[in-house]
C-alpha cells in the first residue's frame, strides 16, 4: 500500500511517498481503506518537534528520542472497512466509518487498522469523506475541555484562536450547549467565526480581549497566547481557563492557582473516545456541527500540505489550518 513516512524529525522535506506492507487487522481489529485525511497541528508539532516550552524531551520520549518510533503521521480518517477480525461484531465490510488515531497516528496511509472499541463511527450519511475525517481532532478536543470544565447553559464563553482546527469546533459546540460565545481570531477570519455561531468576535490585531473590561464564565486558549497570568482578570469568580495549548511552565503554576483563587486552570492532553466520536456525528448530521477545511489536497502533494499548515501556524496565529488529502 501507499503511506506517507517521514524518518527524521525536520521540515515537511523529510515527507516521502512510499510503498509499505498492508497491514492485517487482529481479531478484535478493523482494517478501514482511507479515503480521506487530514493534516493538523498535531502532525505539524510531532513531525518537526515545533512543541510548547519544557516539553521536547516528553515529546522524543513518546514519539522517539532520535527518530520517529511511527514513521506514519496522521491522527484522523475517513473510508470504508475493508475487512474485519473474526471477534468483531460492531462493523462490517463496507461499513462507511471515521475514525481518530491520536497519538498513535498512522493515518497518512492507503489502510488502517483500527480496534472496534477504538475512537471510530459511522460516518454521517450527509457527509463526504473530507468533511468526517476532519470531524474528530477539534471536535473530540473542544469536548474534552468543556466536560473538564463543566460548561453549563448560559455561561459566558471566550474562544481564543477560534478560527483553527479546535477553536472552530469550540465555537460550535459551546453554541449547541447554550452559552453565549466570543471568539477571538485575524481580521480575515471575522465573518468565519461569526458565521460558526460566535455572537462576538473579536479582532486580536484591533483589539486586547484582556484590556477591554470583558469578563467569562470559560476562557479556551487554543493558541498559547493566553496564559493565566495574562487573562485572569477576564475571568469570573469561579470561572474556568481551559488551557488547550500550553507550555510546562503554565501547567505547574495550575496548584498555585488553586490555593490563591477561585478561579481554576484547566489543562493537559485531551482524550479521544468513540462515544464522542458518535455525539459529534449526530450533530453533523443535525447540521449542528461543521468541521472547517481550509484546502484540499492530493495524498502524493501531502509535503505542500504541510508547508501550507506550517506557514498558517507561524504567520497566522489565530488560524490552524486542516487539509484534507486522498490517497
């Protein structure tokens, strides 16, 4: 089968289409054929070691000190199950199905094999498969925190970045949960996010939300950009920081804010469940949720994907771009 396989962490140059065994699902395991997939800020942050303040060693450690232990990238999927392990009973060949991988990766690939209690669903009828694999990273994401941190109806919400990947789905589900959302993105992605359903949008370049006498019941800081030390006084009494992307510095200052205030610091790696993955498809197919792609690309150009998602993330802070690619 095709894959895309990098062996050294660097620029998107390391990036080489190549053919490798196809692999074969396990007992318990489904083997889906890609029709789609996506490039986040995860491949971009693990193929290049471009990580947040005190965690490049965690990073090597995990991902591997001198050189990629998953020579595959890829976090989220689109496709048709191919075949399935004699001990499967929740999917059958040519089941419609999407699926996230998180740091396992491995989605940059022509097949992939899954375990049935993984995070994979039915793909939304009403959805092509560029769309559902650009479902789960943002989605399960923003999900993630909102449970961490107990959003309730009618709370005031700031989305910080809320033009990327995360930030687009955080917009759209604190909307469906009945809370009234700022987001905070560029000039050009204004009429995006007020389109997801952000009843205030605020321009970073025109505007300091931390300066102009706001205050919410949550903060999502997507990007890094605001820390506690920078956006507390945004926060209610009792309001809640979910620190989507932060650095180890932020997350050890998290016991500190505890005993000093009744404020809370929410942070650490978010979680990926079928479940979820399950509750973002009925909202898609609701028309409650639409996953923000911003260029589609064919899989042999995937390297230009990653040159394009690097530039976004360097020159565009607010902005996280999501390609699609088809092998």
């Amino acid at each position: 089968m095709q894959a895309i396989v990098y062996t050294r962490y660097d620029s998107p140059d390391v990036l080489q289409l190549q053919v490798v065994a196809k692999p074969a699902p396990n007992d318990n395991e489904v083997l889906i054929k890609t029709y789609a997939t996506t490039i986040t800020s995860g491949d971009w942050r693990v193929r290049s070691l471009n990580v947040p303040v005190g965690f490049g060693l965690i990073m090597r450690l995990v991902f591997g000190v001198s050189r990629p232990k998953r020579p595959i990238l890829g976090t989220e999927l689109a496709g048709i199950v191919a075949s399935v392990g004699k001990d499967v009973k929740k999917f059958k060949v040519g089941d419609q199905v999407f699926a996230f991988s998180a740091a396992a990766m491995g989605c940059h690939a022509e097949y992939k094999c899954m375990p049935e209690d993984g995070a994979i669903a039915l793909k939304p009828a009403n959805m092509a498969y560029n769309e559902a694999a650009a479902l789960s990273f943002g989605g399960t994401t923003a999900l993630h925190f909102f449970r961490r941190g107990k959003l309730q109806s009618g709370e005031r919400v700031l989305v910080n970045g809320a033009s990327g990947g995360v930030g687009t789905a955080a917009v759209q589900l604190a909307k469906h949960f009945g809370a009234d959302v700022t987001g905070v993105c560029s000039t050009a992605n204004v009429e995006l996010v007020r389109s997801l359903g952000a009843s205030h949008v605020i321009d970073y370049t025109q505007e300091d939300f931390t300066r102009n006498g706001a205050i919410y019941d949550v903060i999502v800081d997507t990007v890094g950009t605001a820390p506690f030390s920078r956006s507390k006084a945004s926060l209610k009494a009792r309001g809640r920081l979910l620190m989507v992307f932060d650095g180890l510095p932020d997350m050890l200052q998290i016991p500190w804010v505890a005993m000093t205030s009744s404020k809370k610091v929410i942070a650490g790696p978010a979680v990926g469940r079928a479940e979820d993955l399950r509750f973002l498809a009925g909202l898609a197919e609701a028309g409650a949720f639409i996953p923000v792609i911003d260029r589609c690309y064919p899989f042999e150009q995937i390297a230009e994907a990653h040159r394009y998602v690097d530039t976004g993330l360097d020159i565009l802070p607010g902005l996280k771009a999501e390609d699609s690619c088809r092998p």
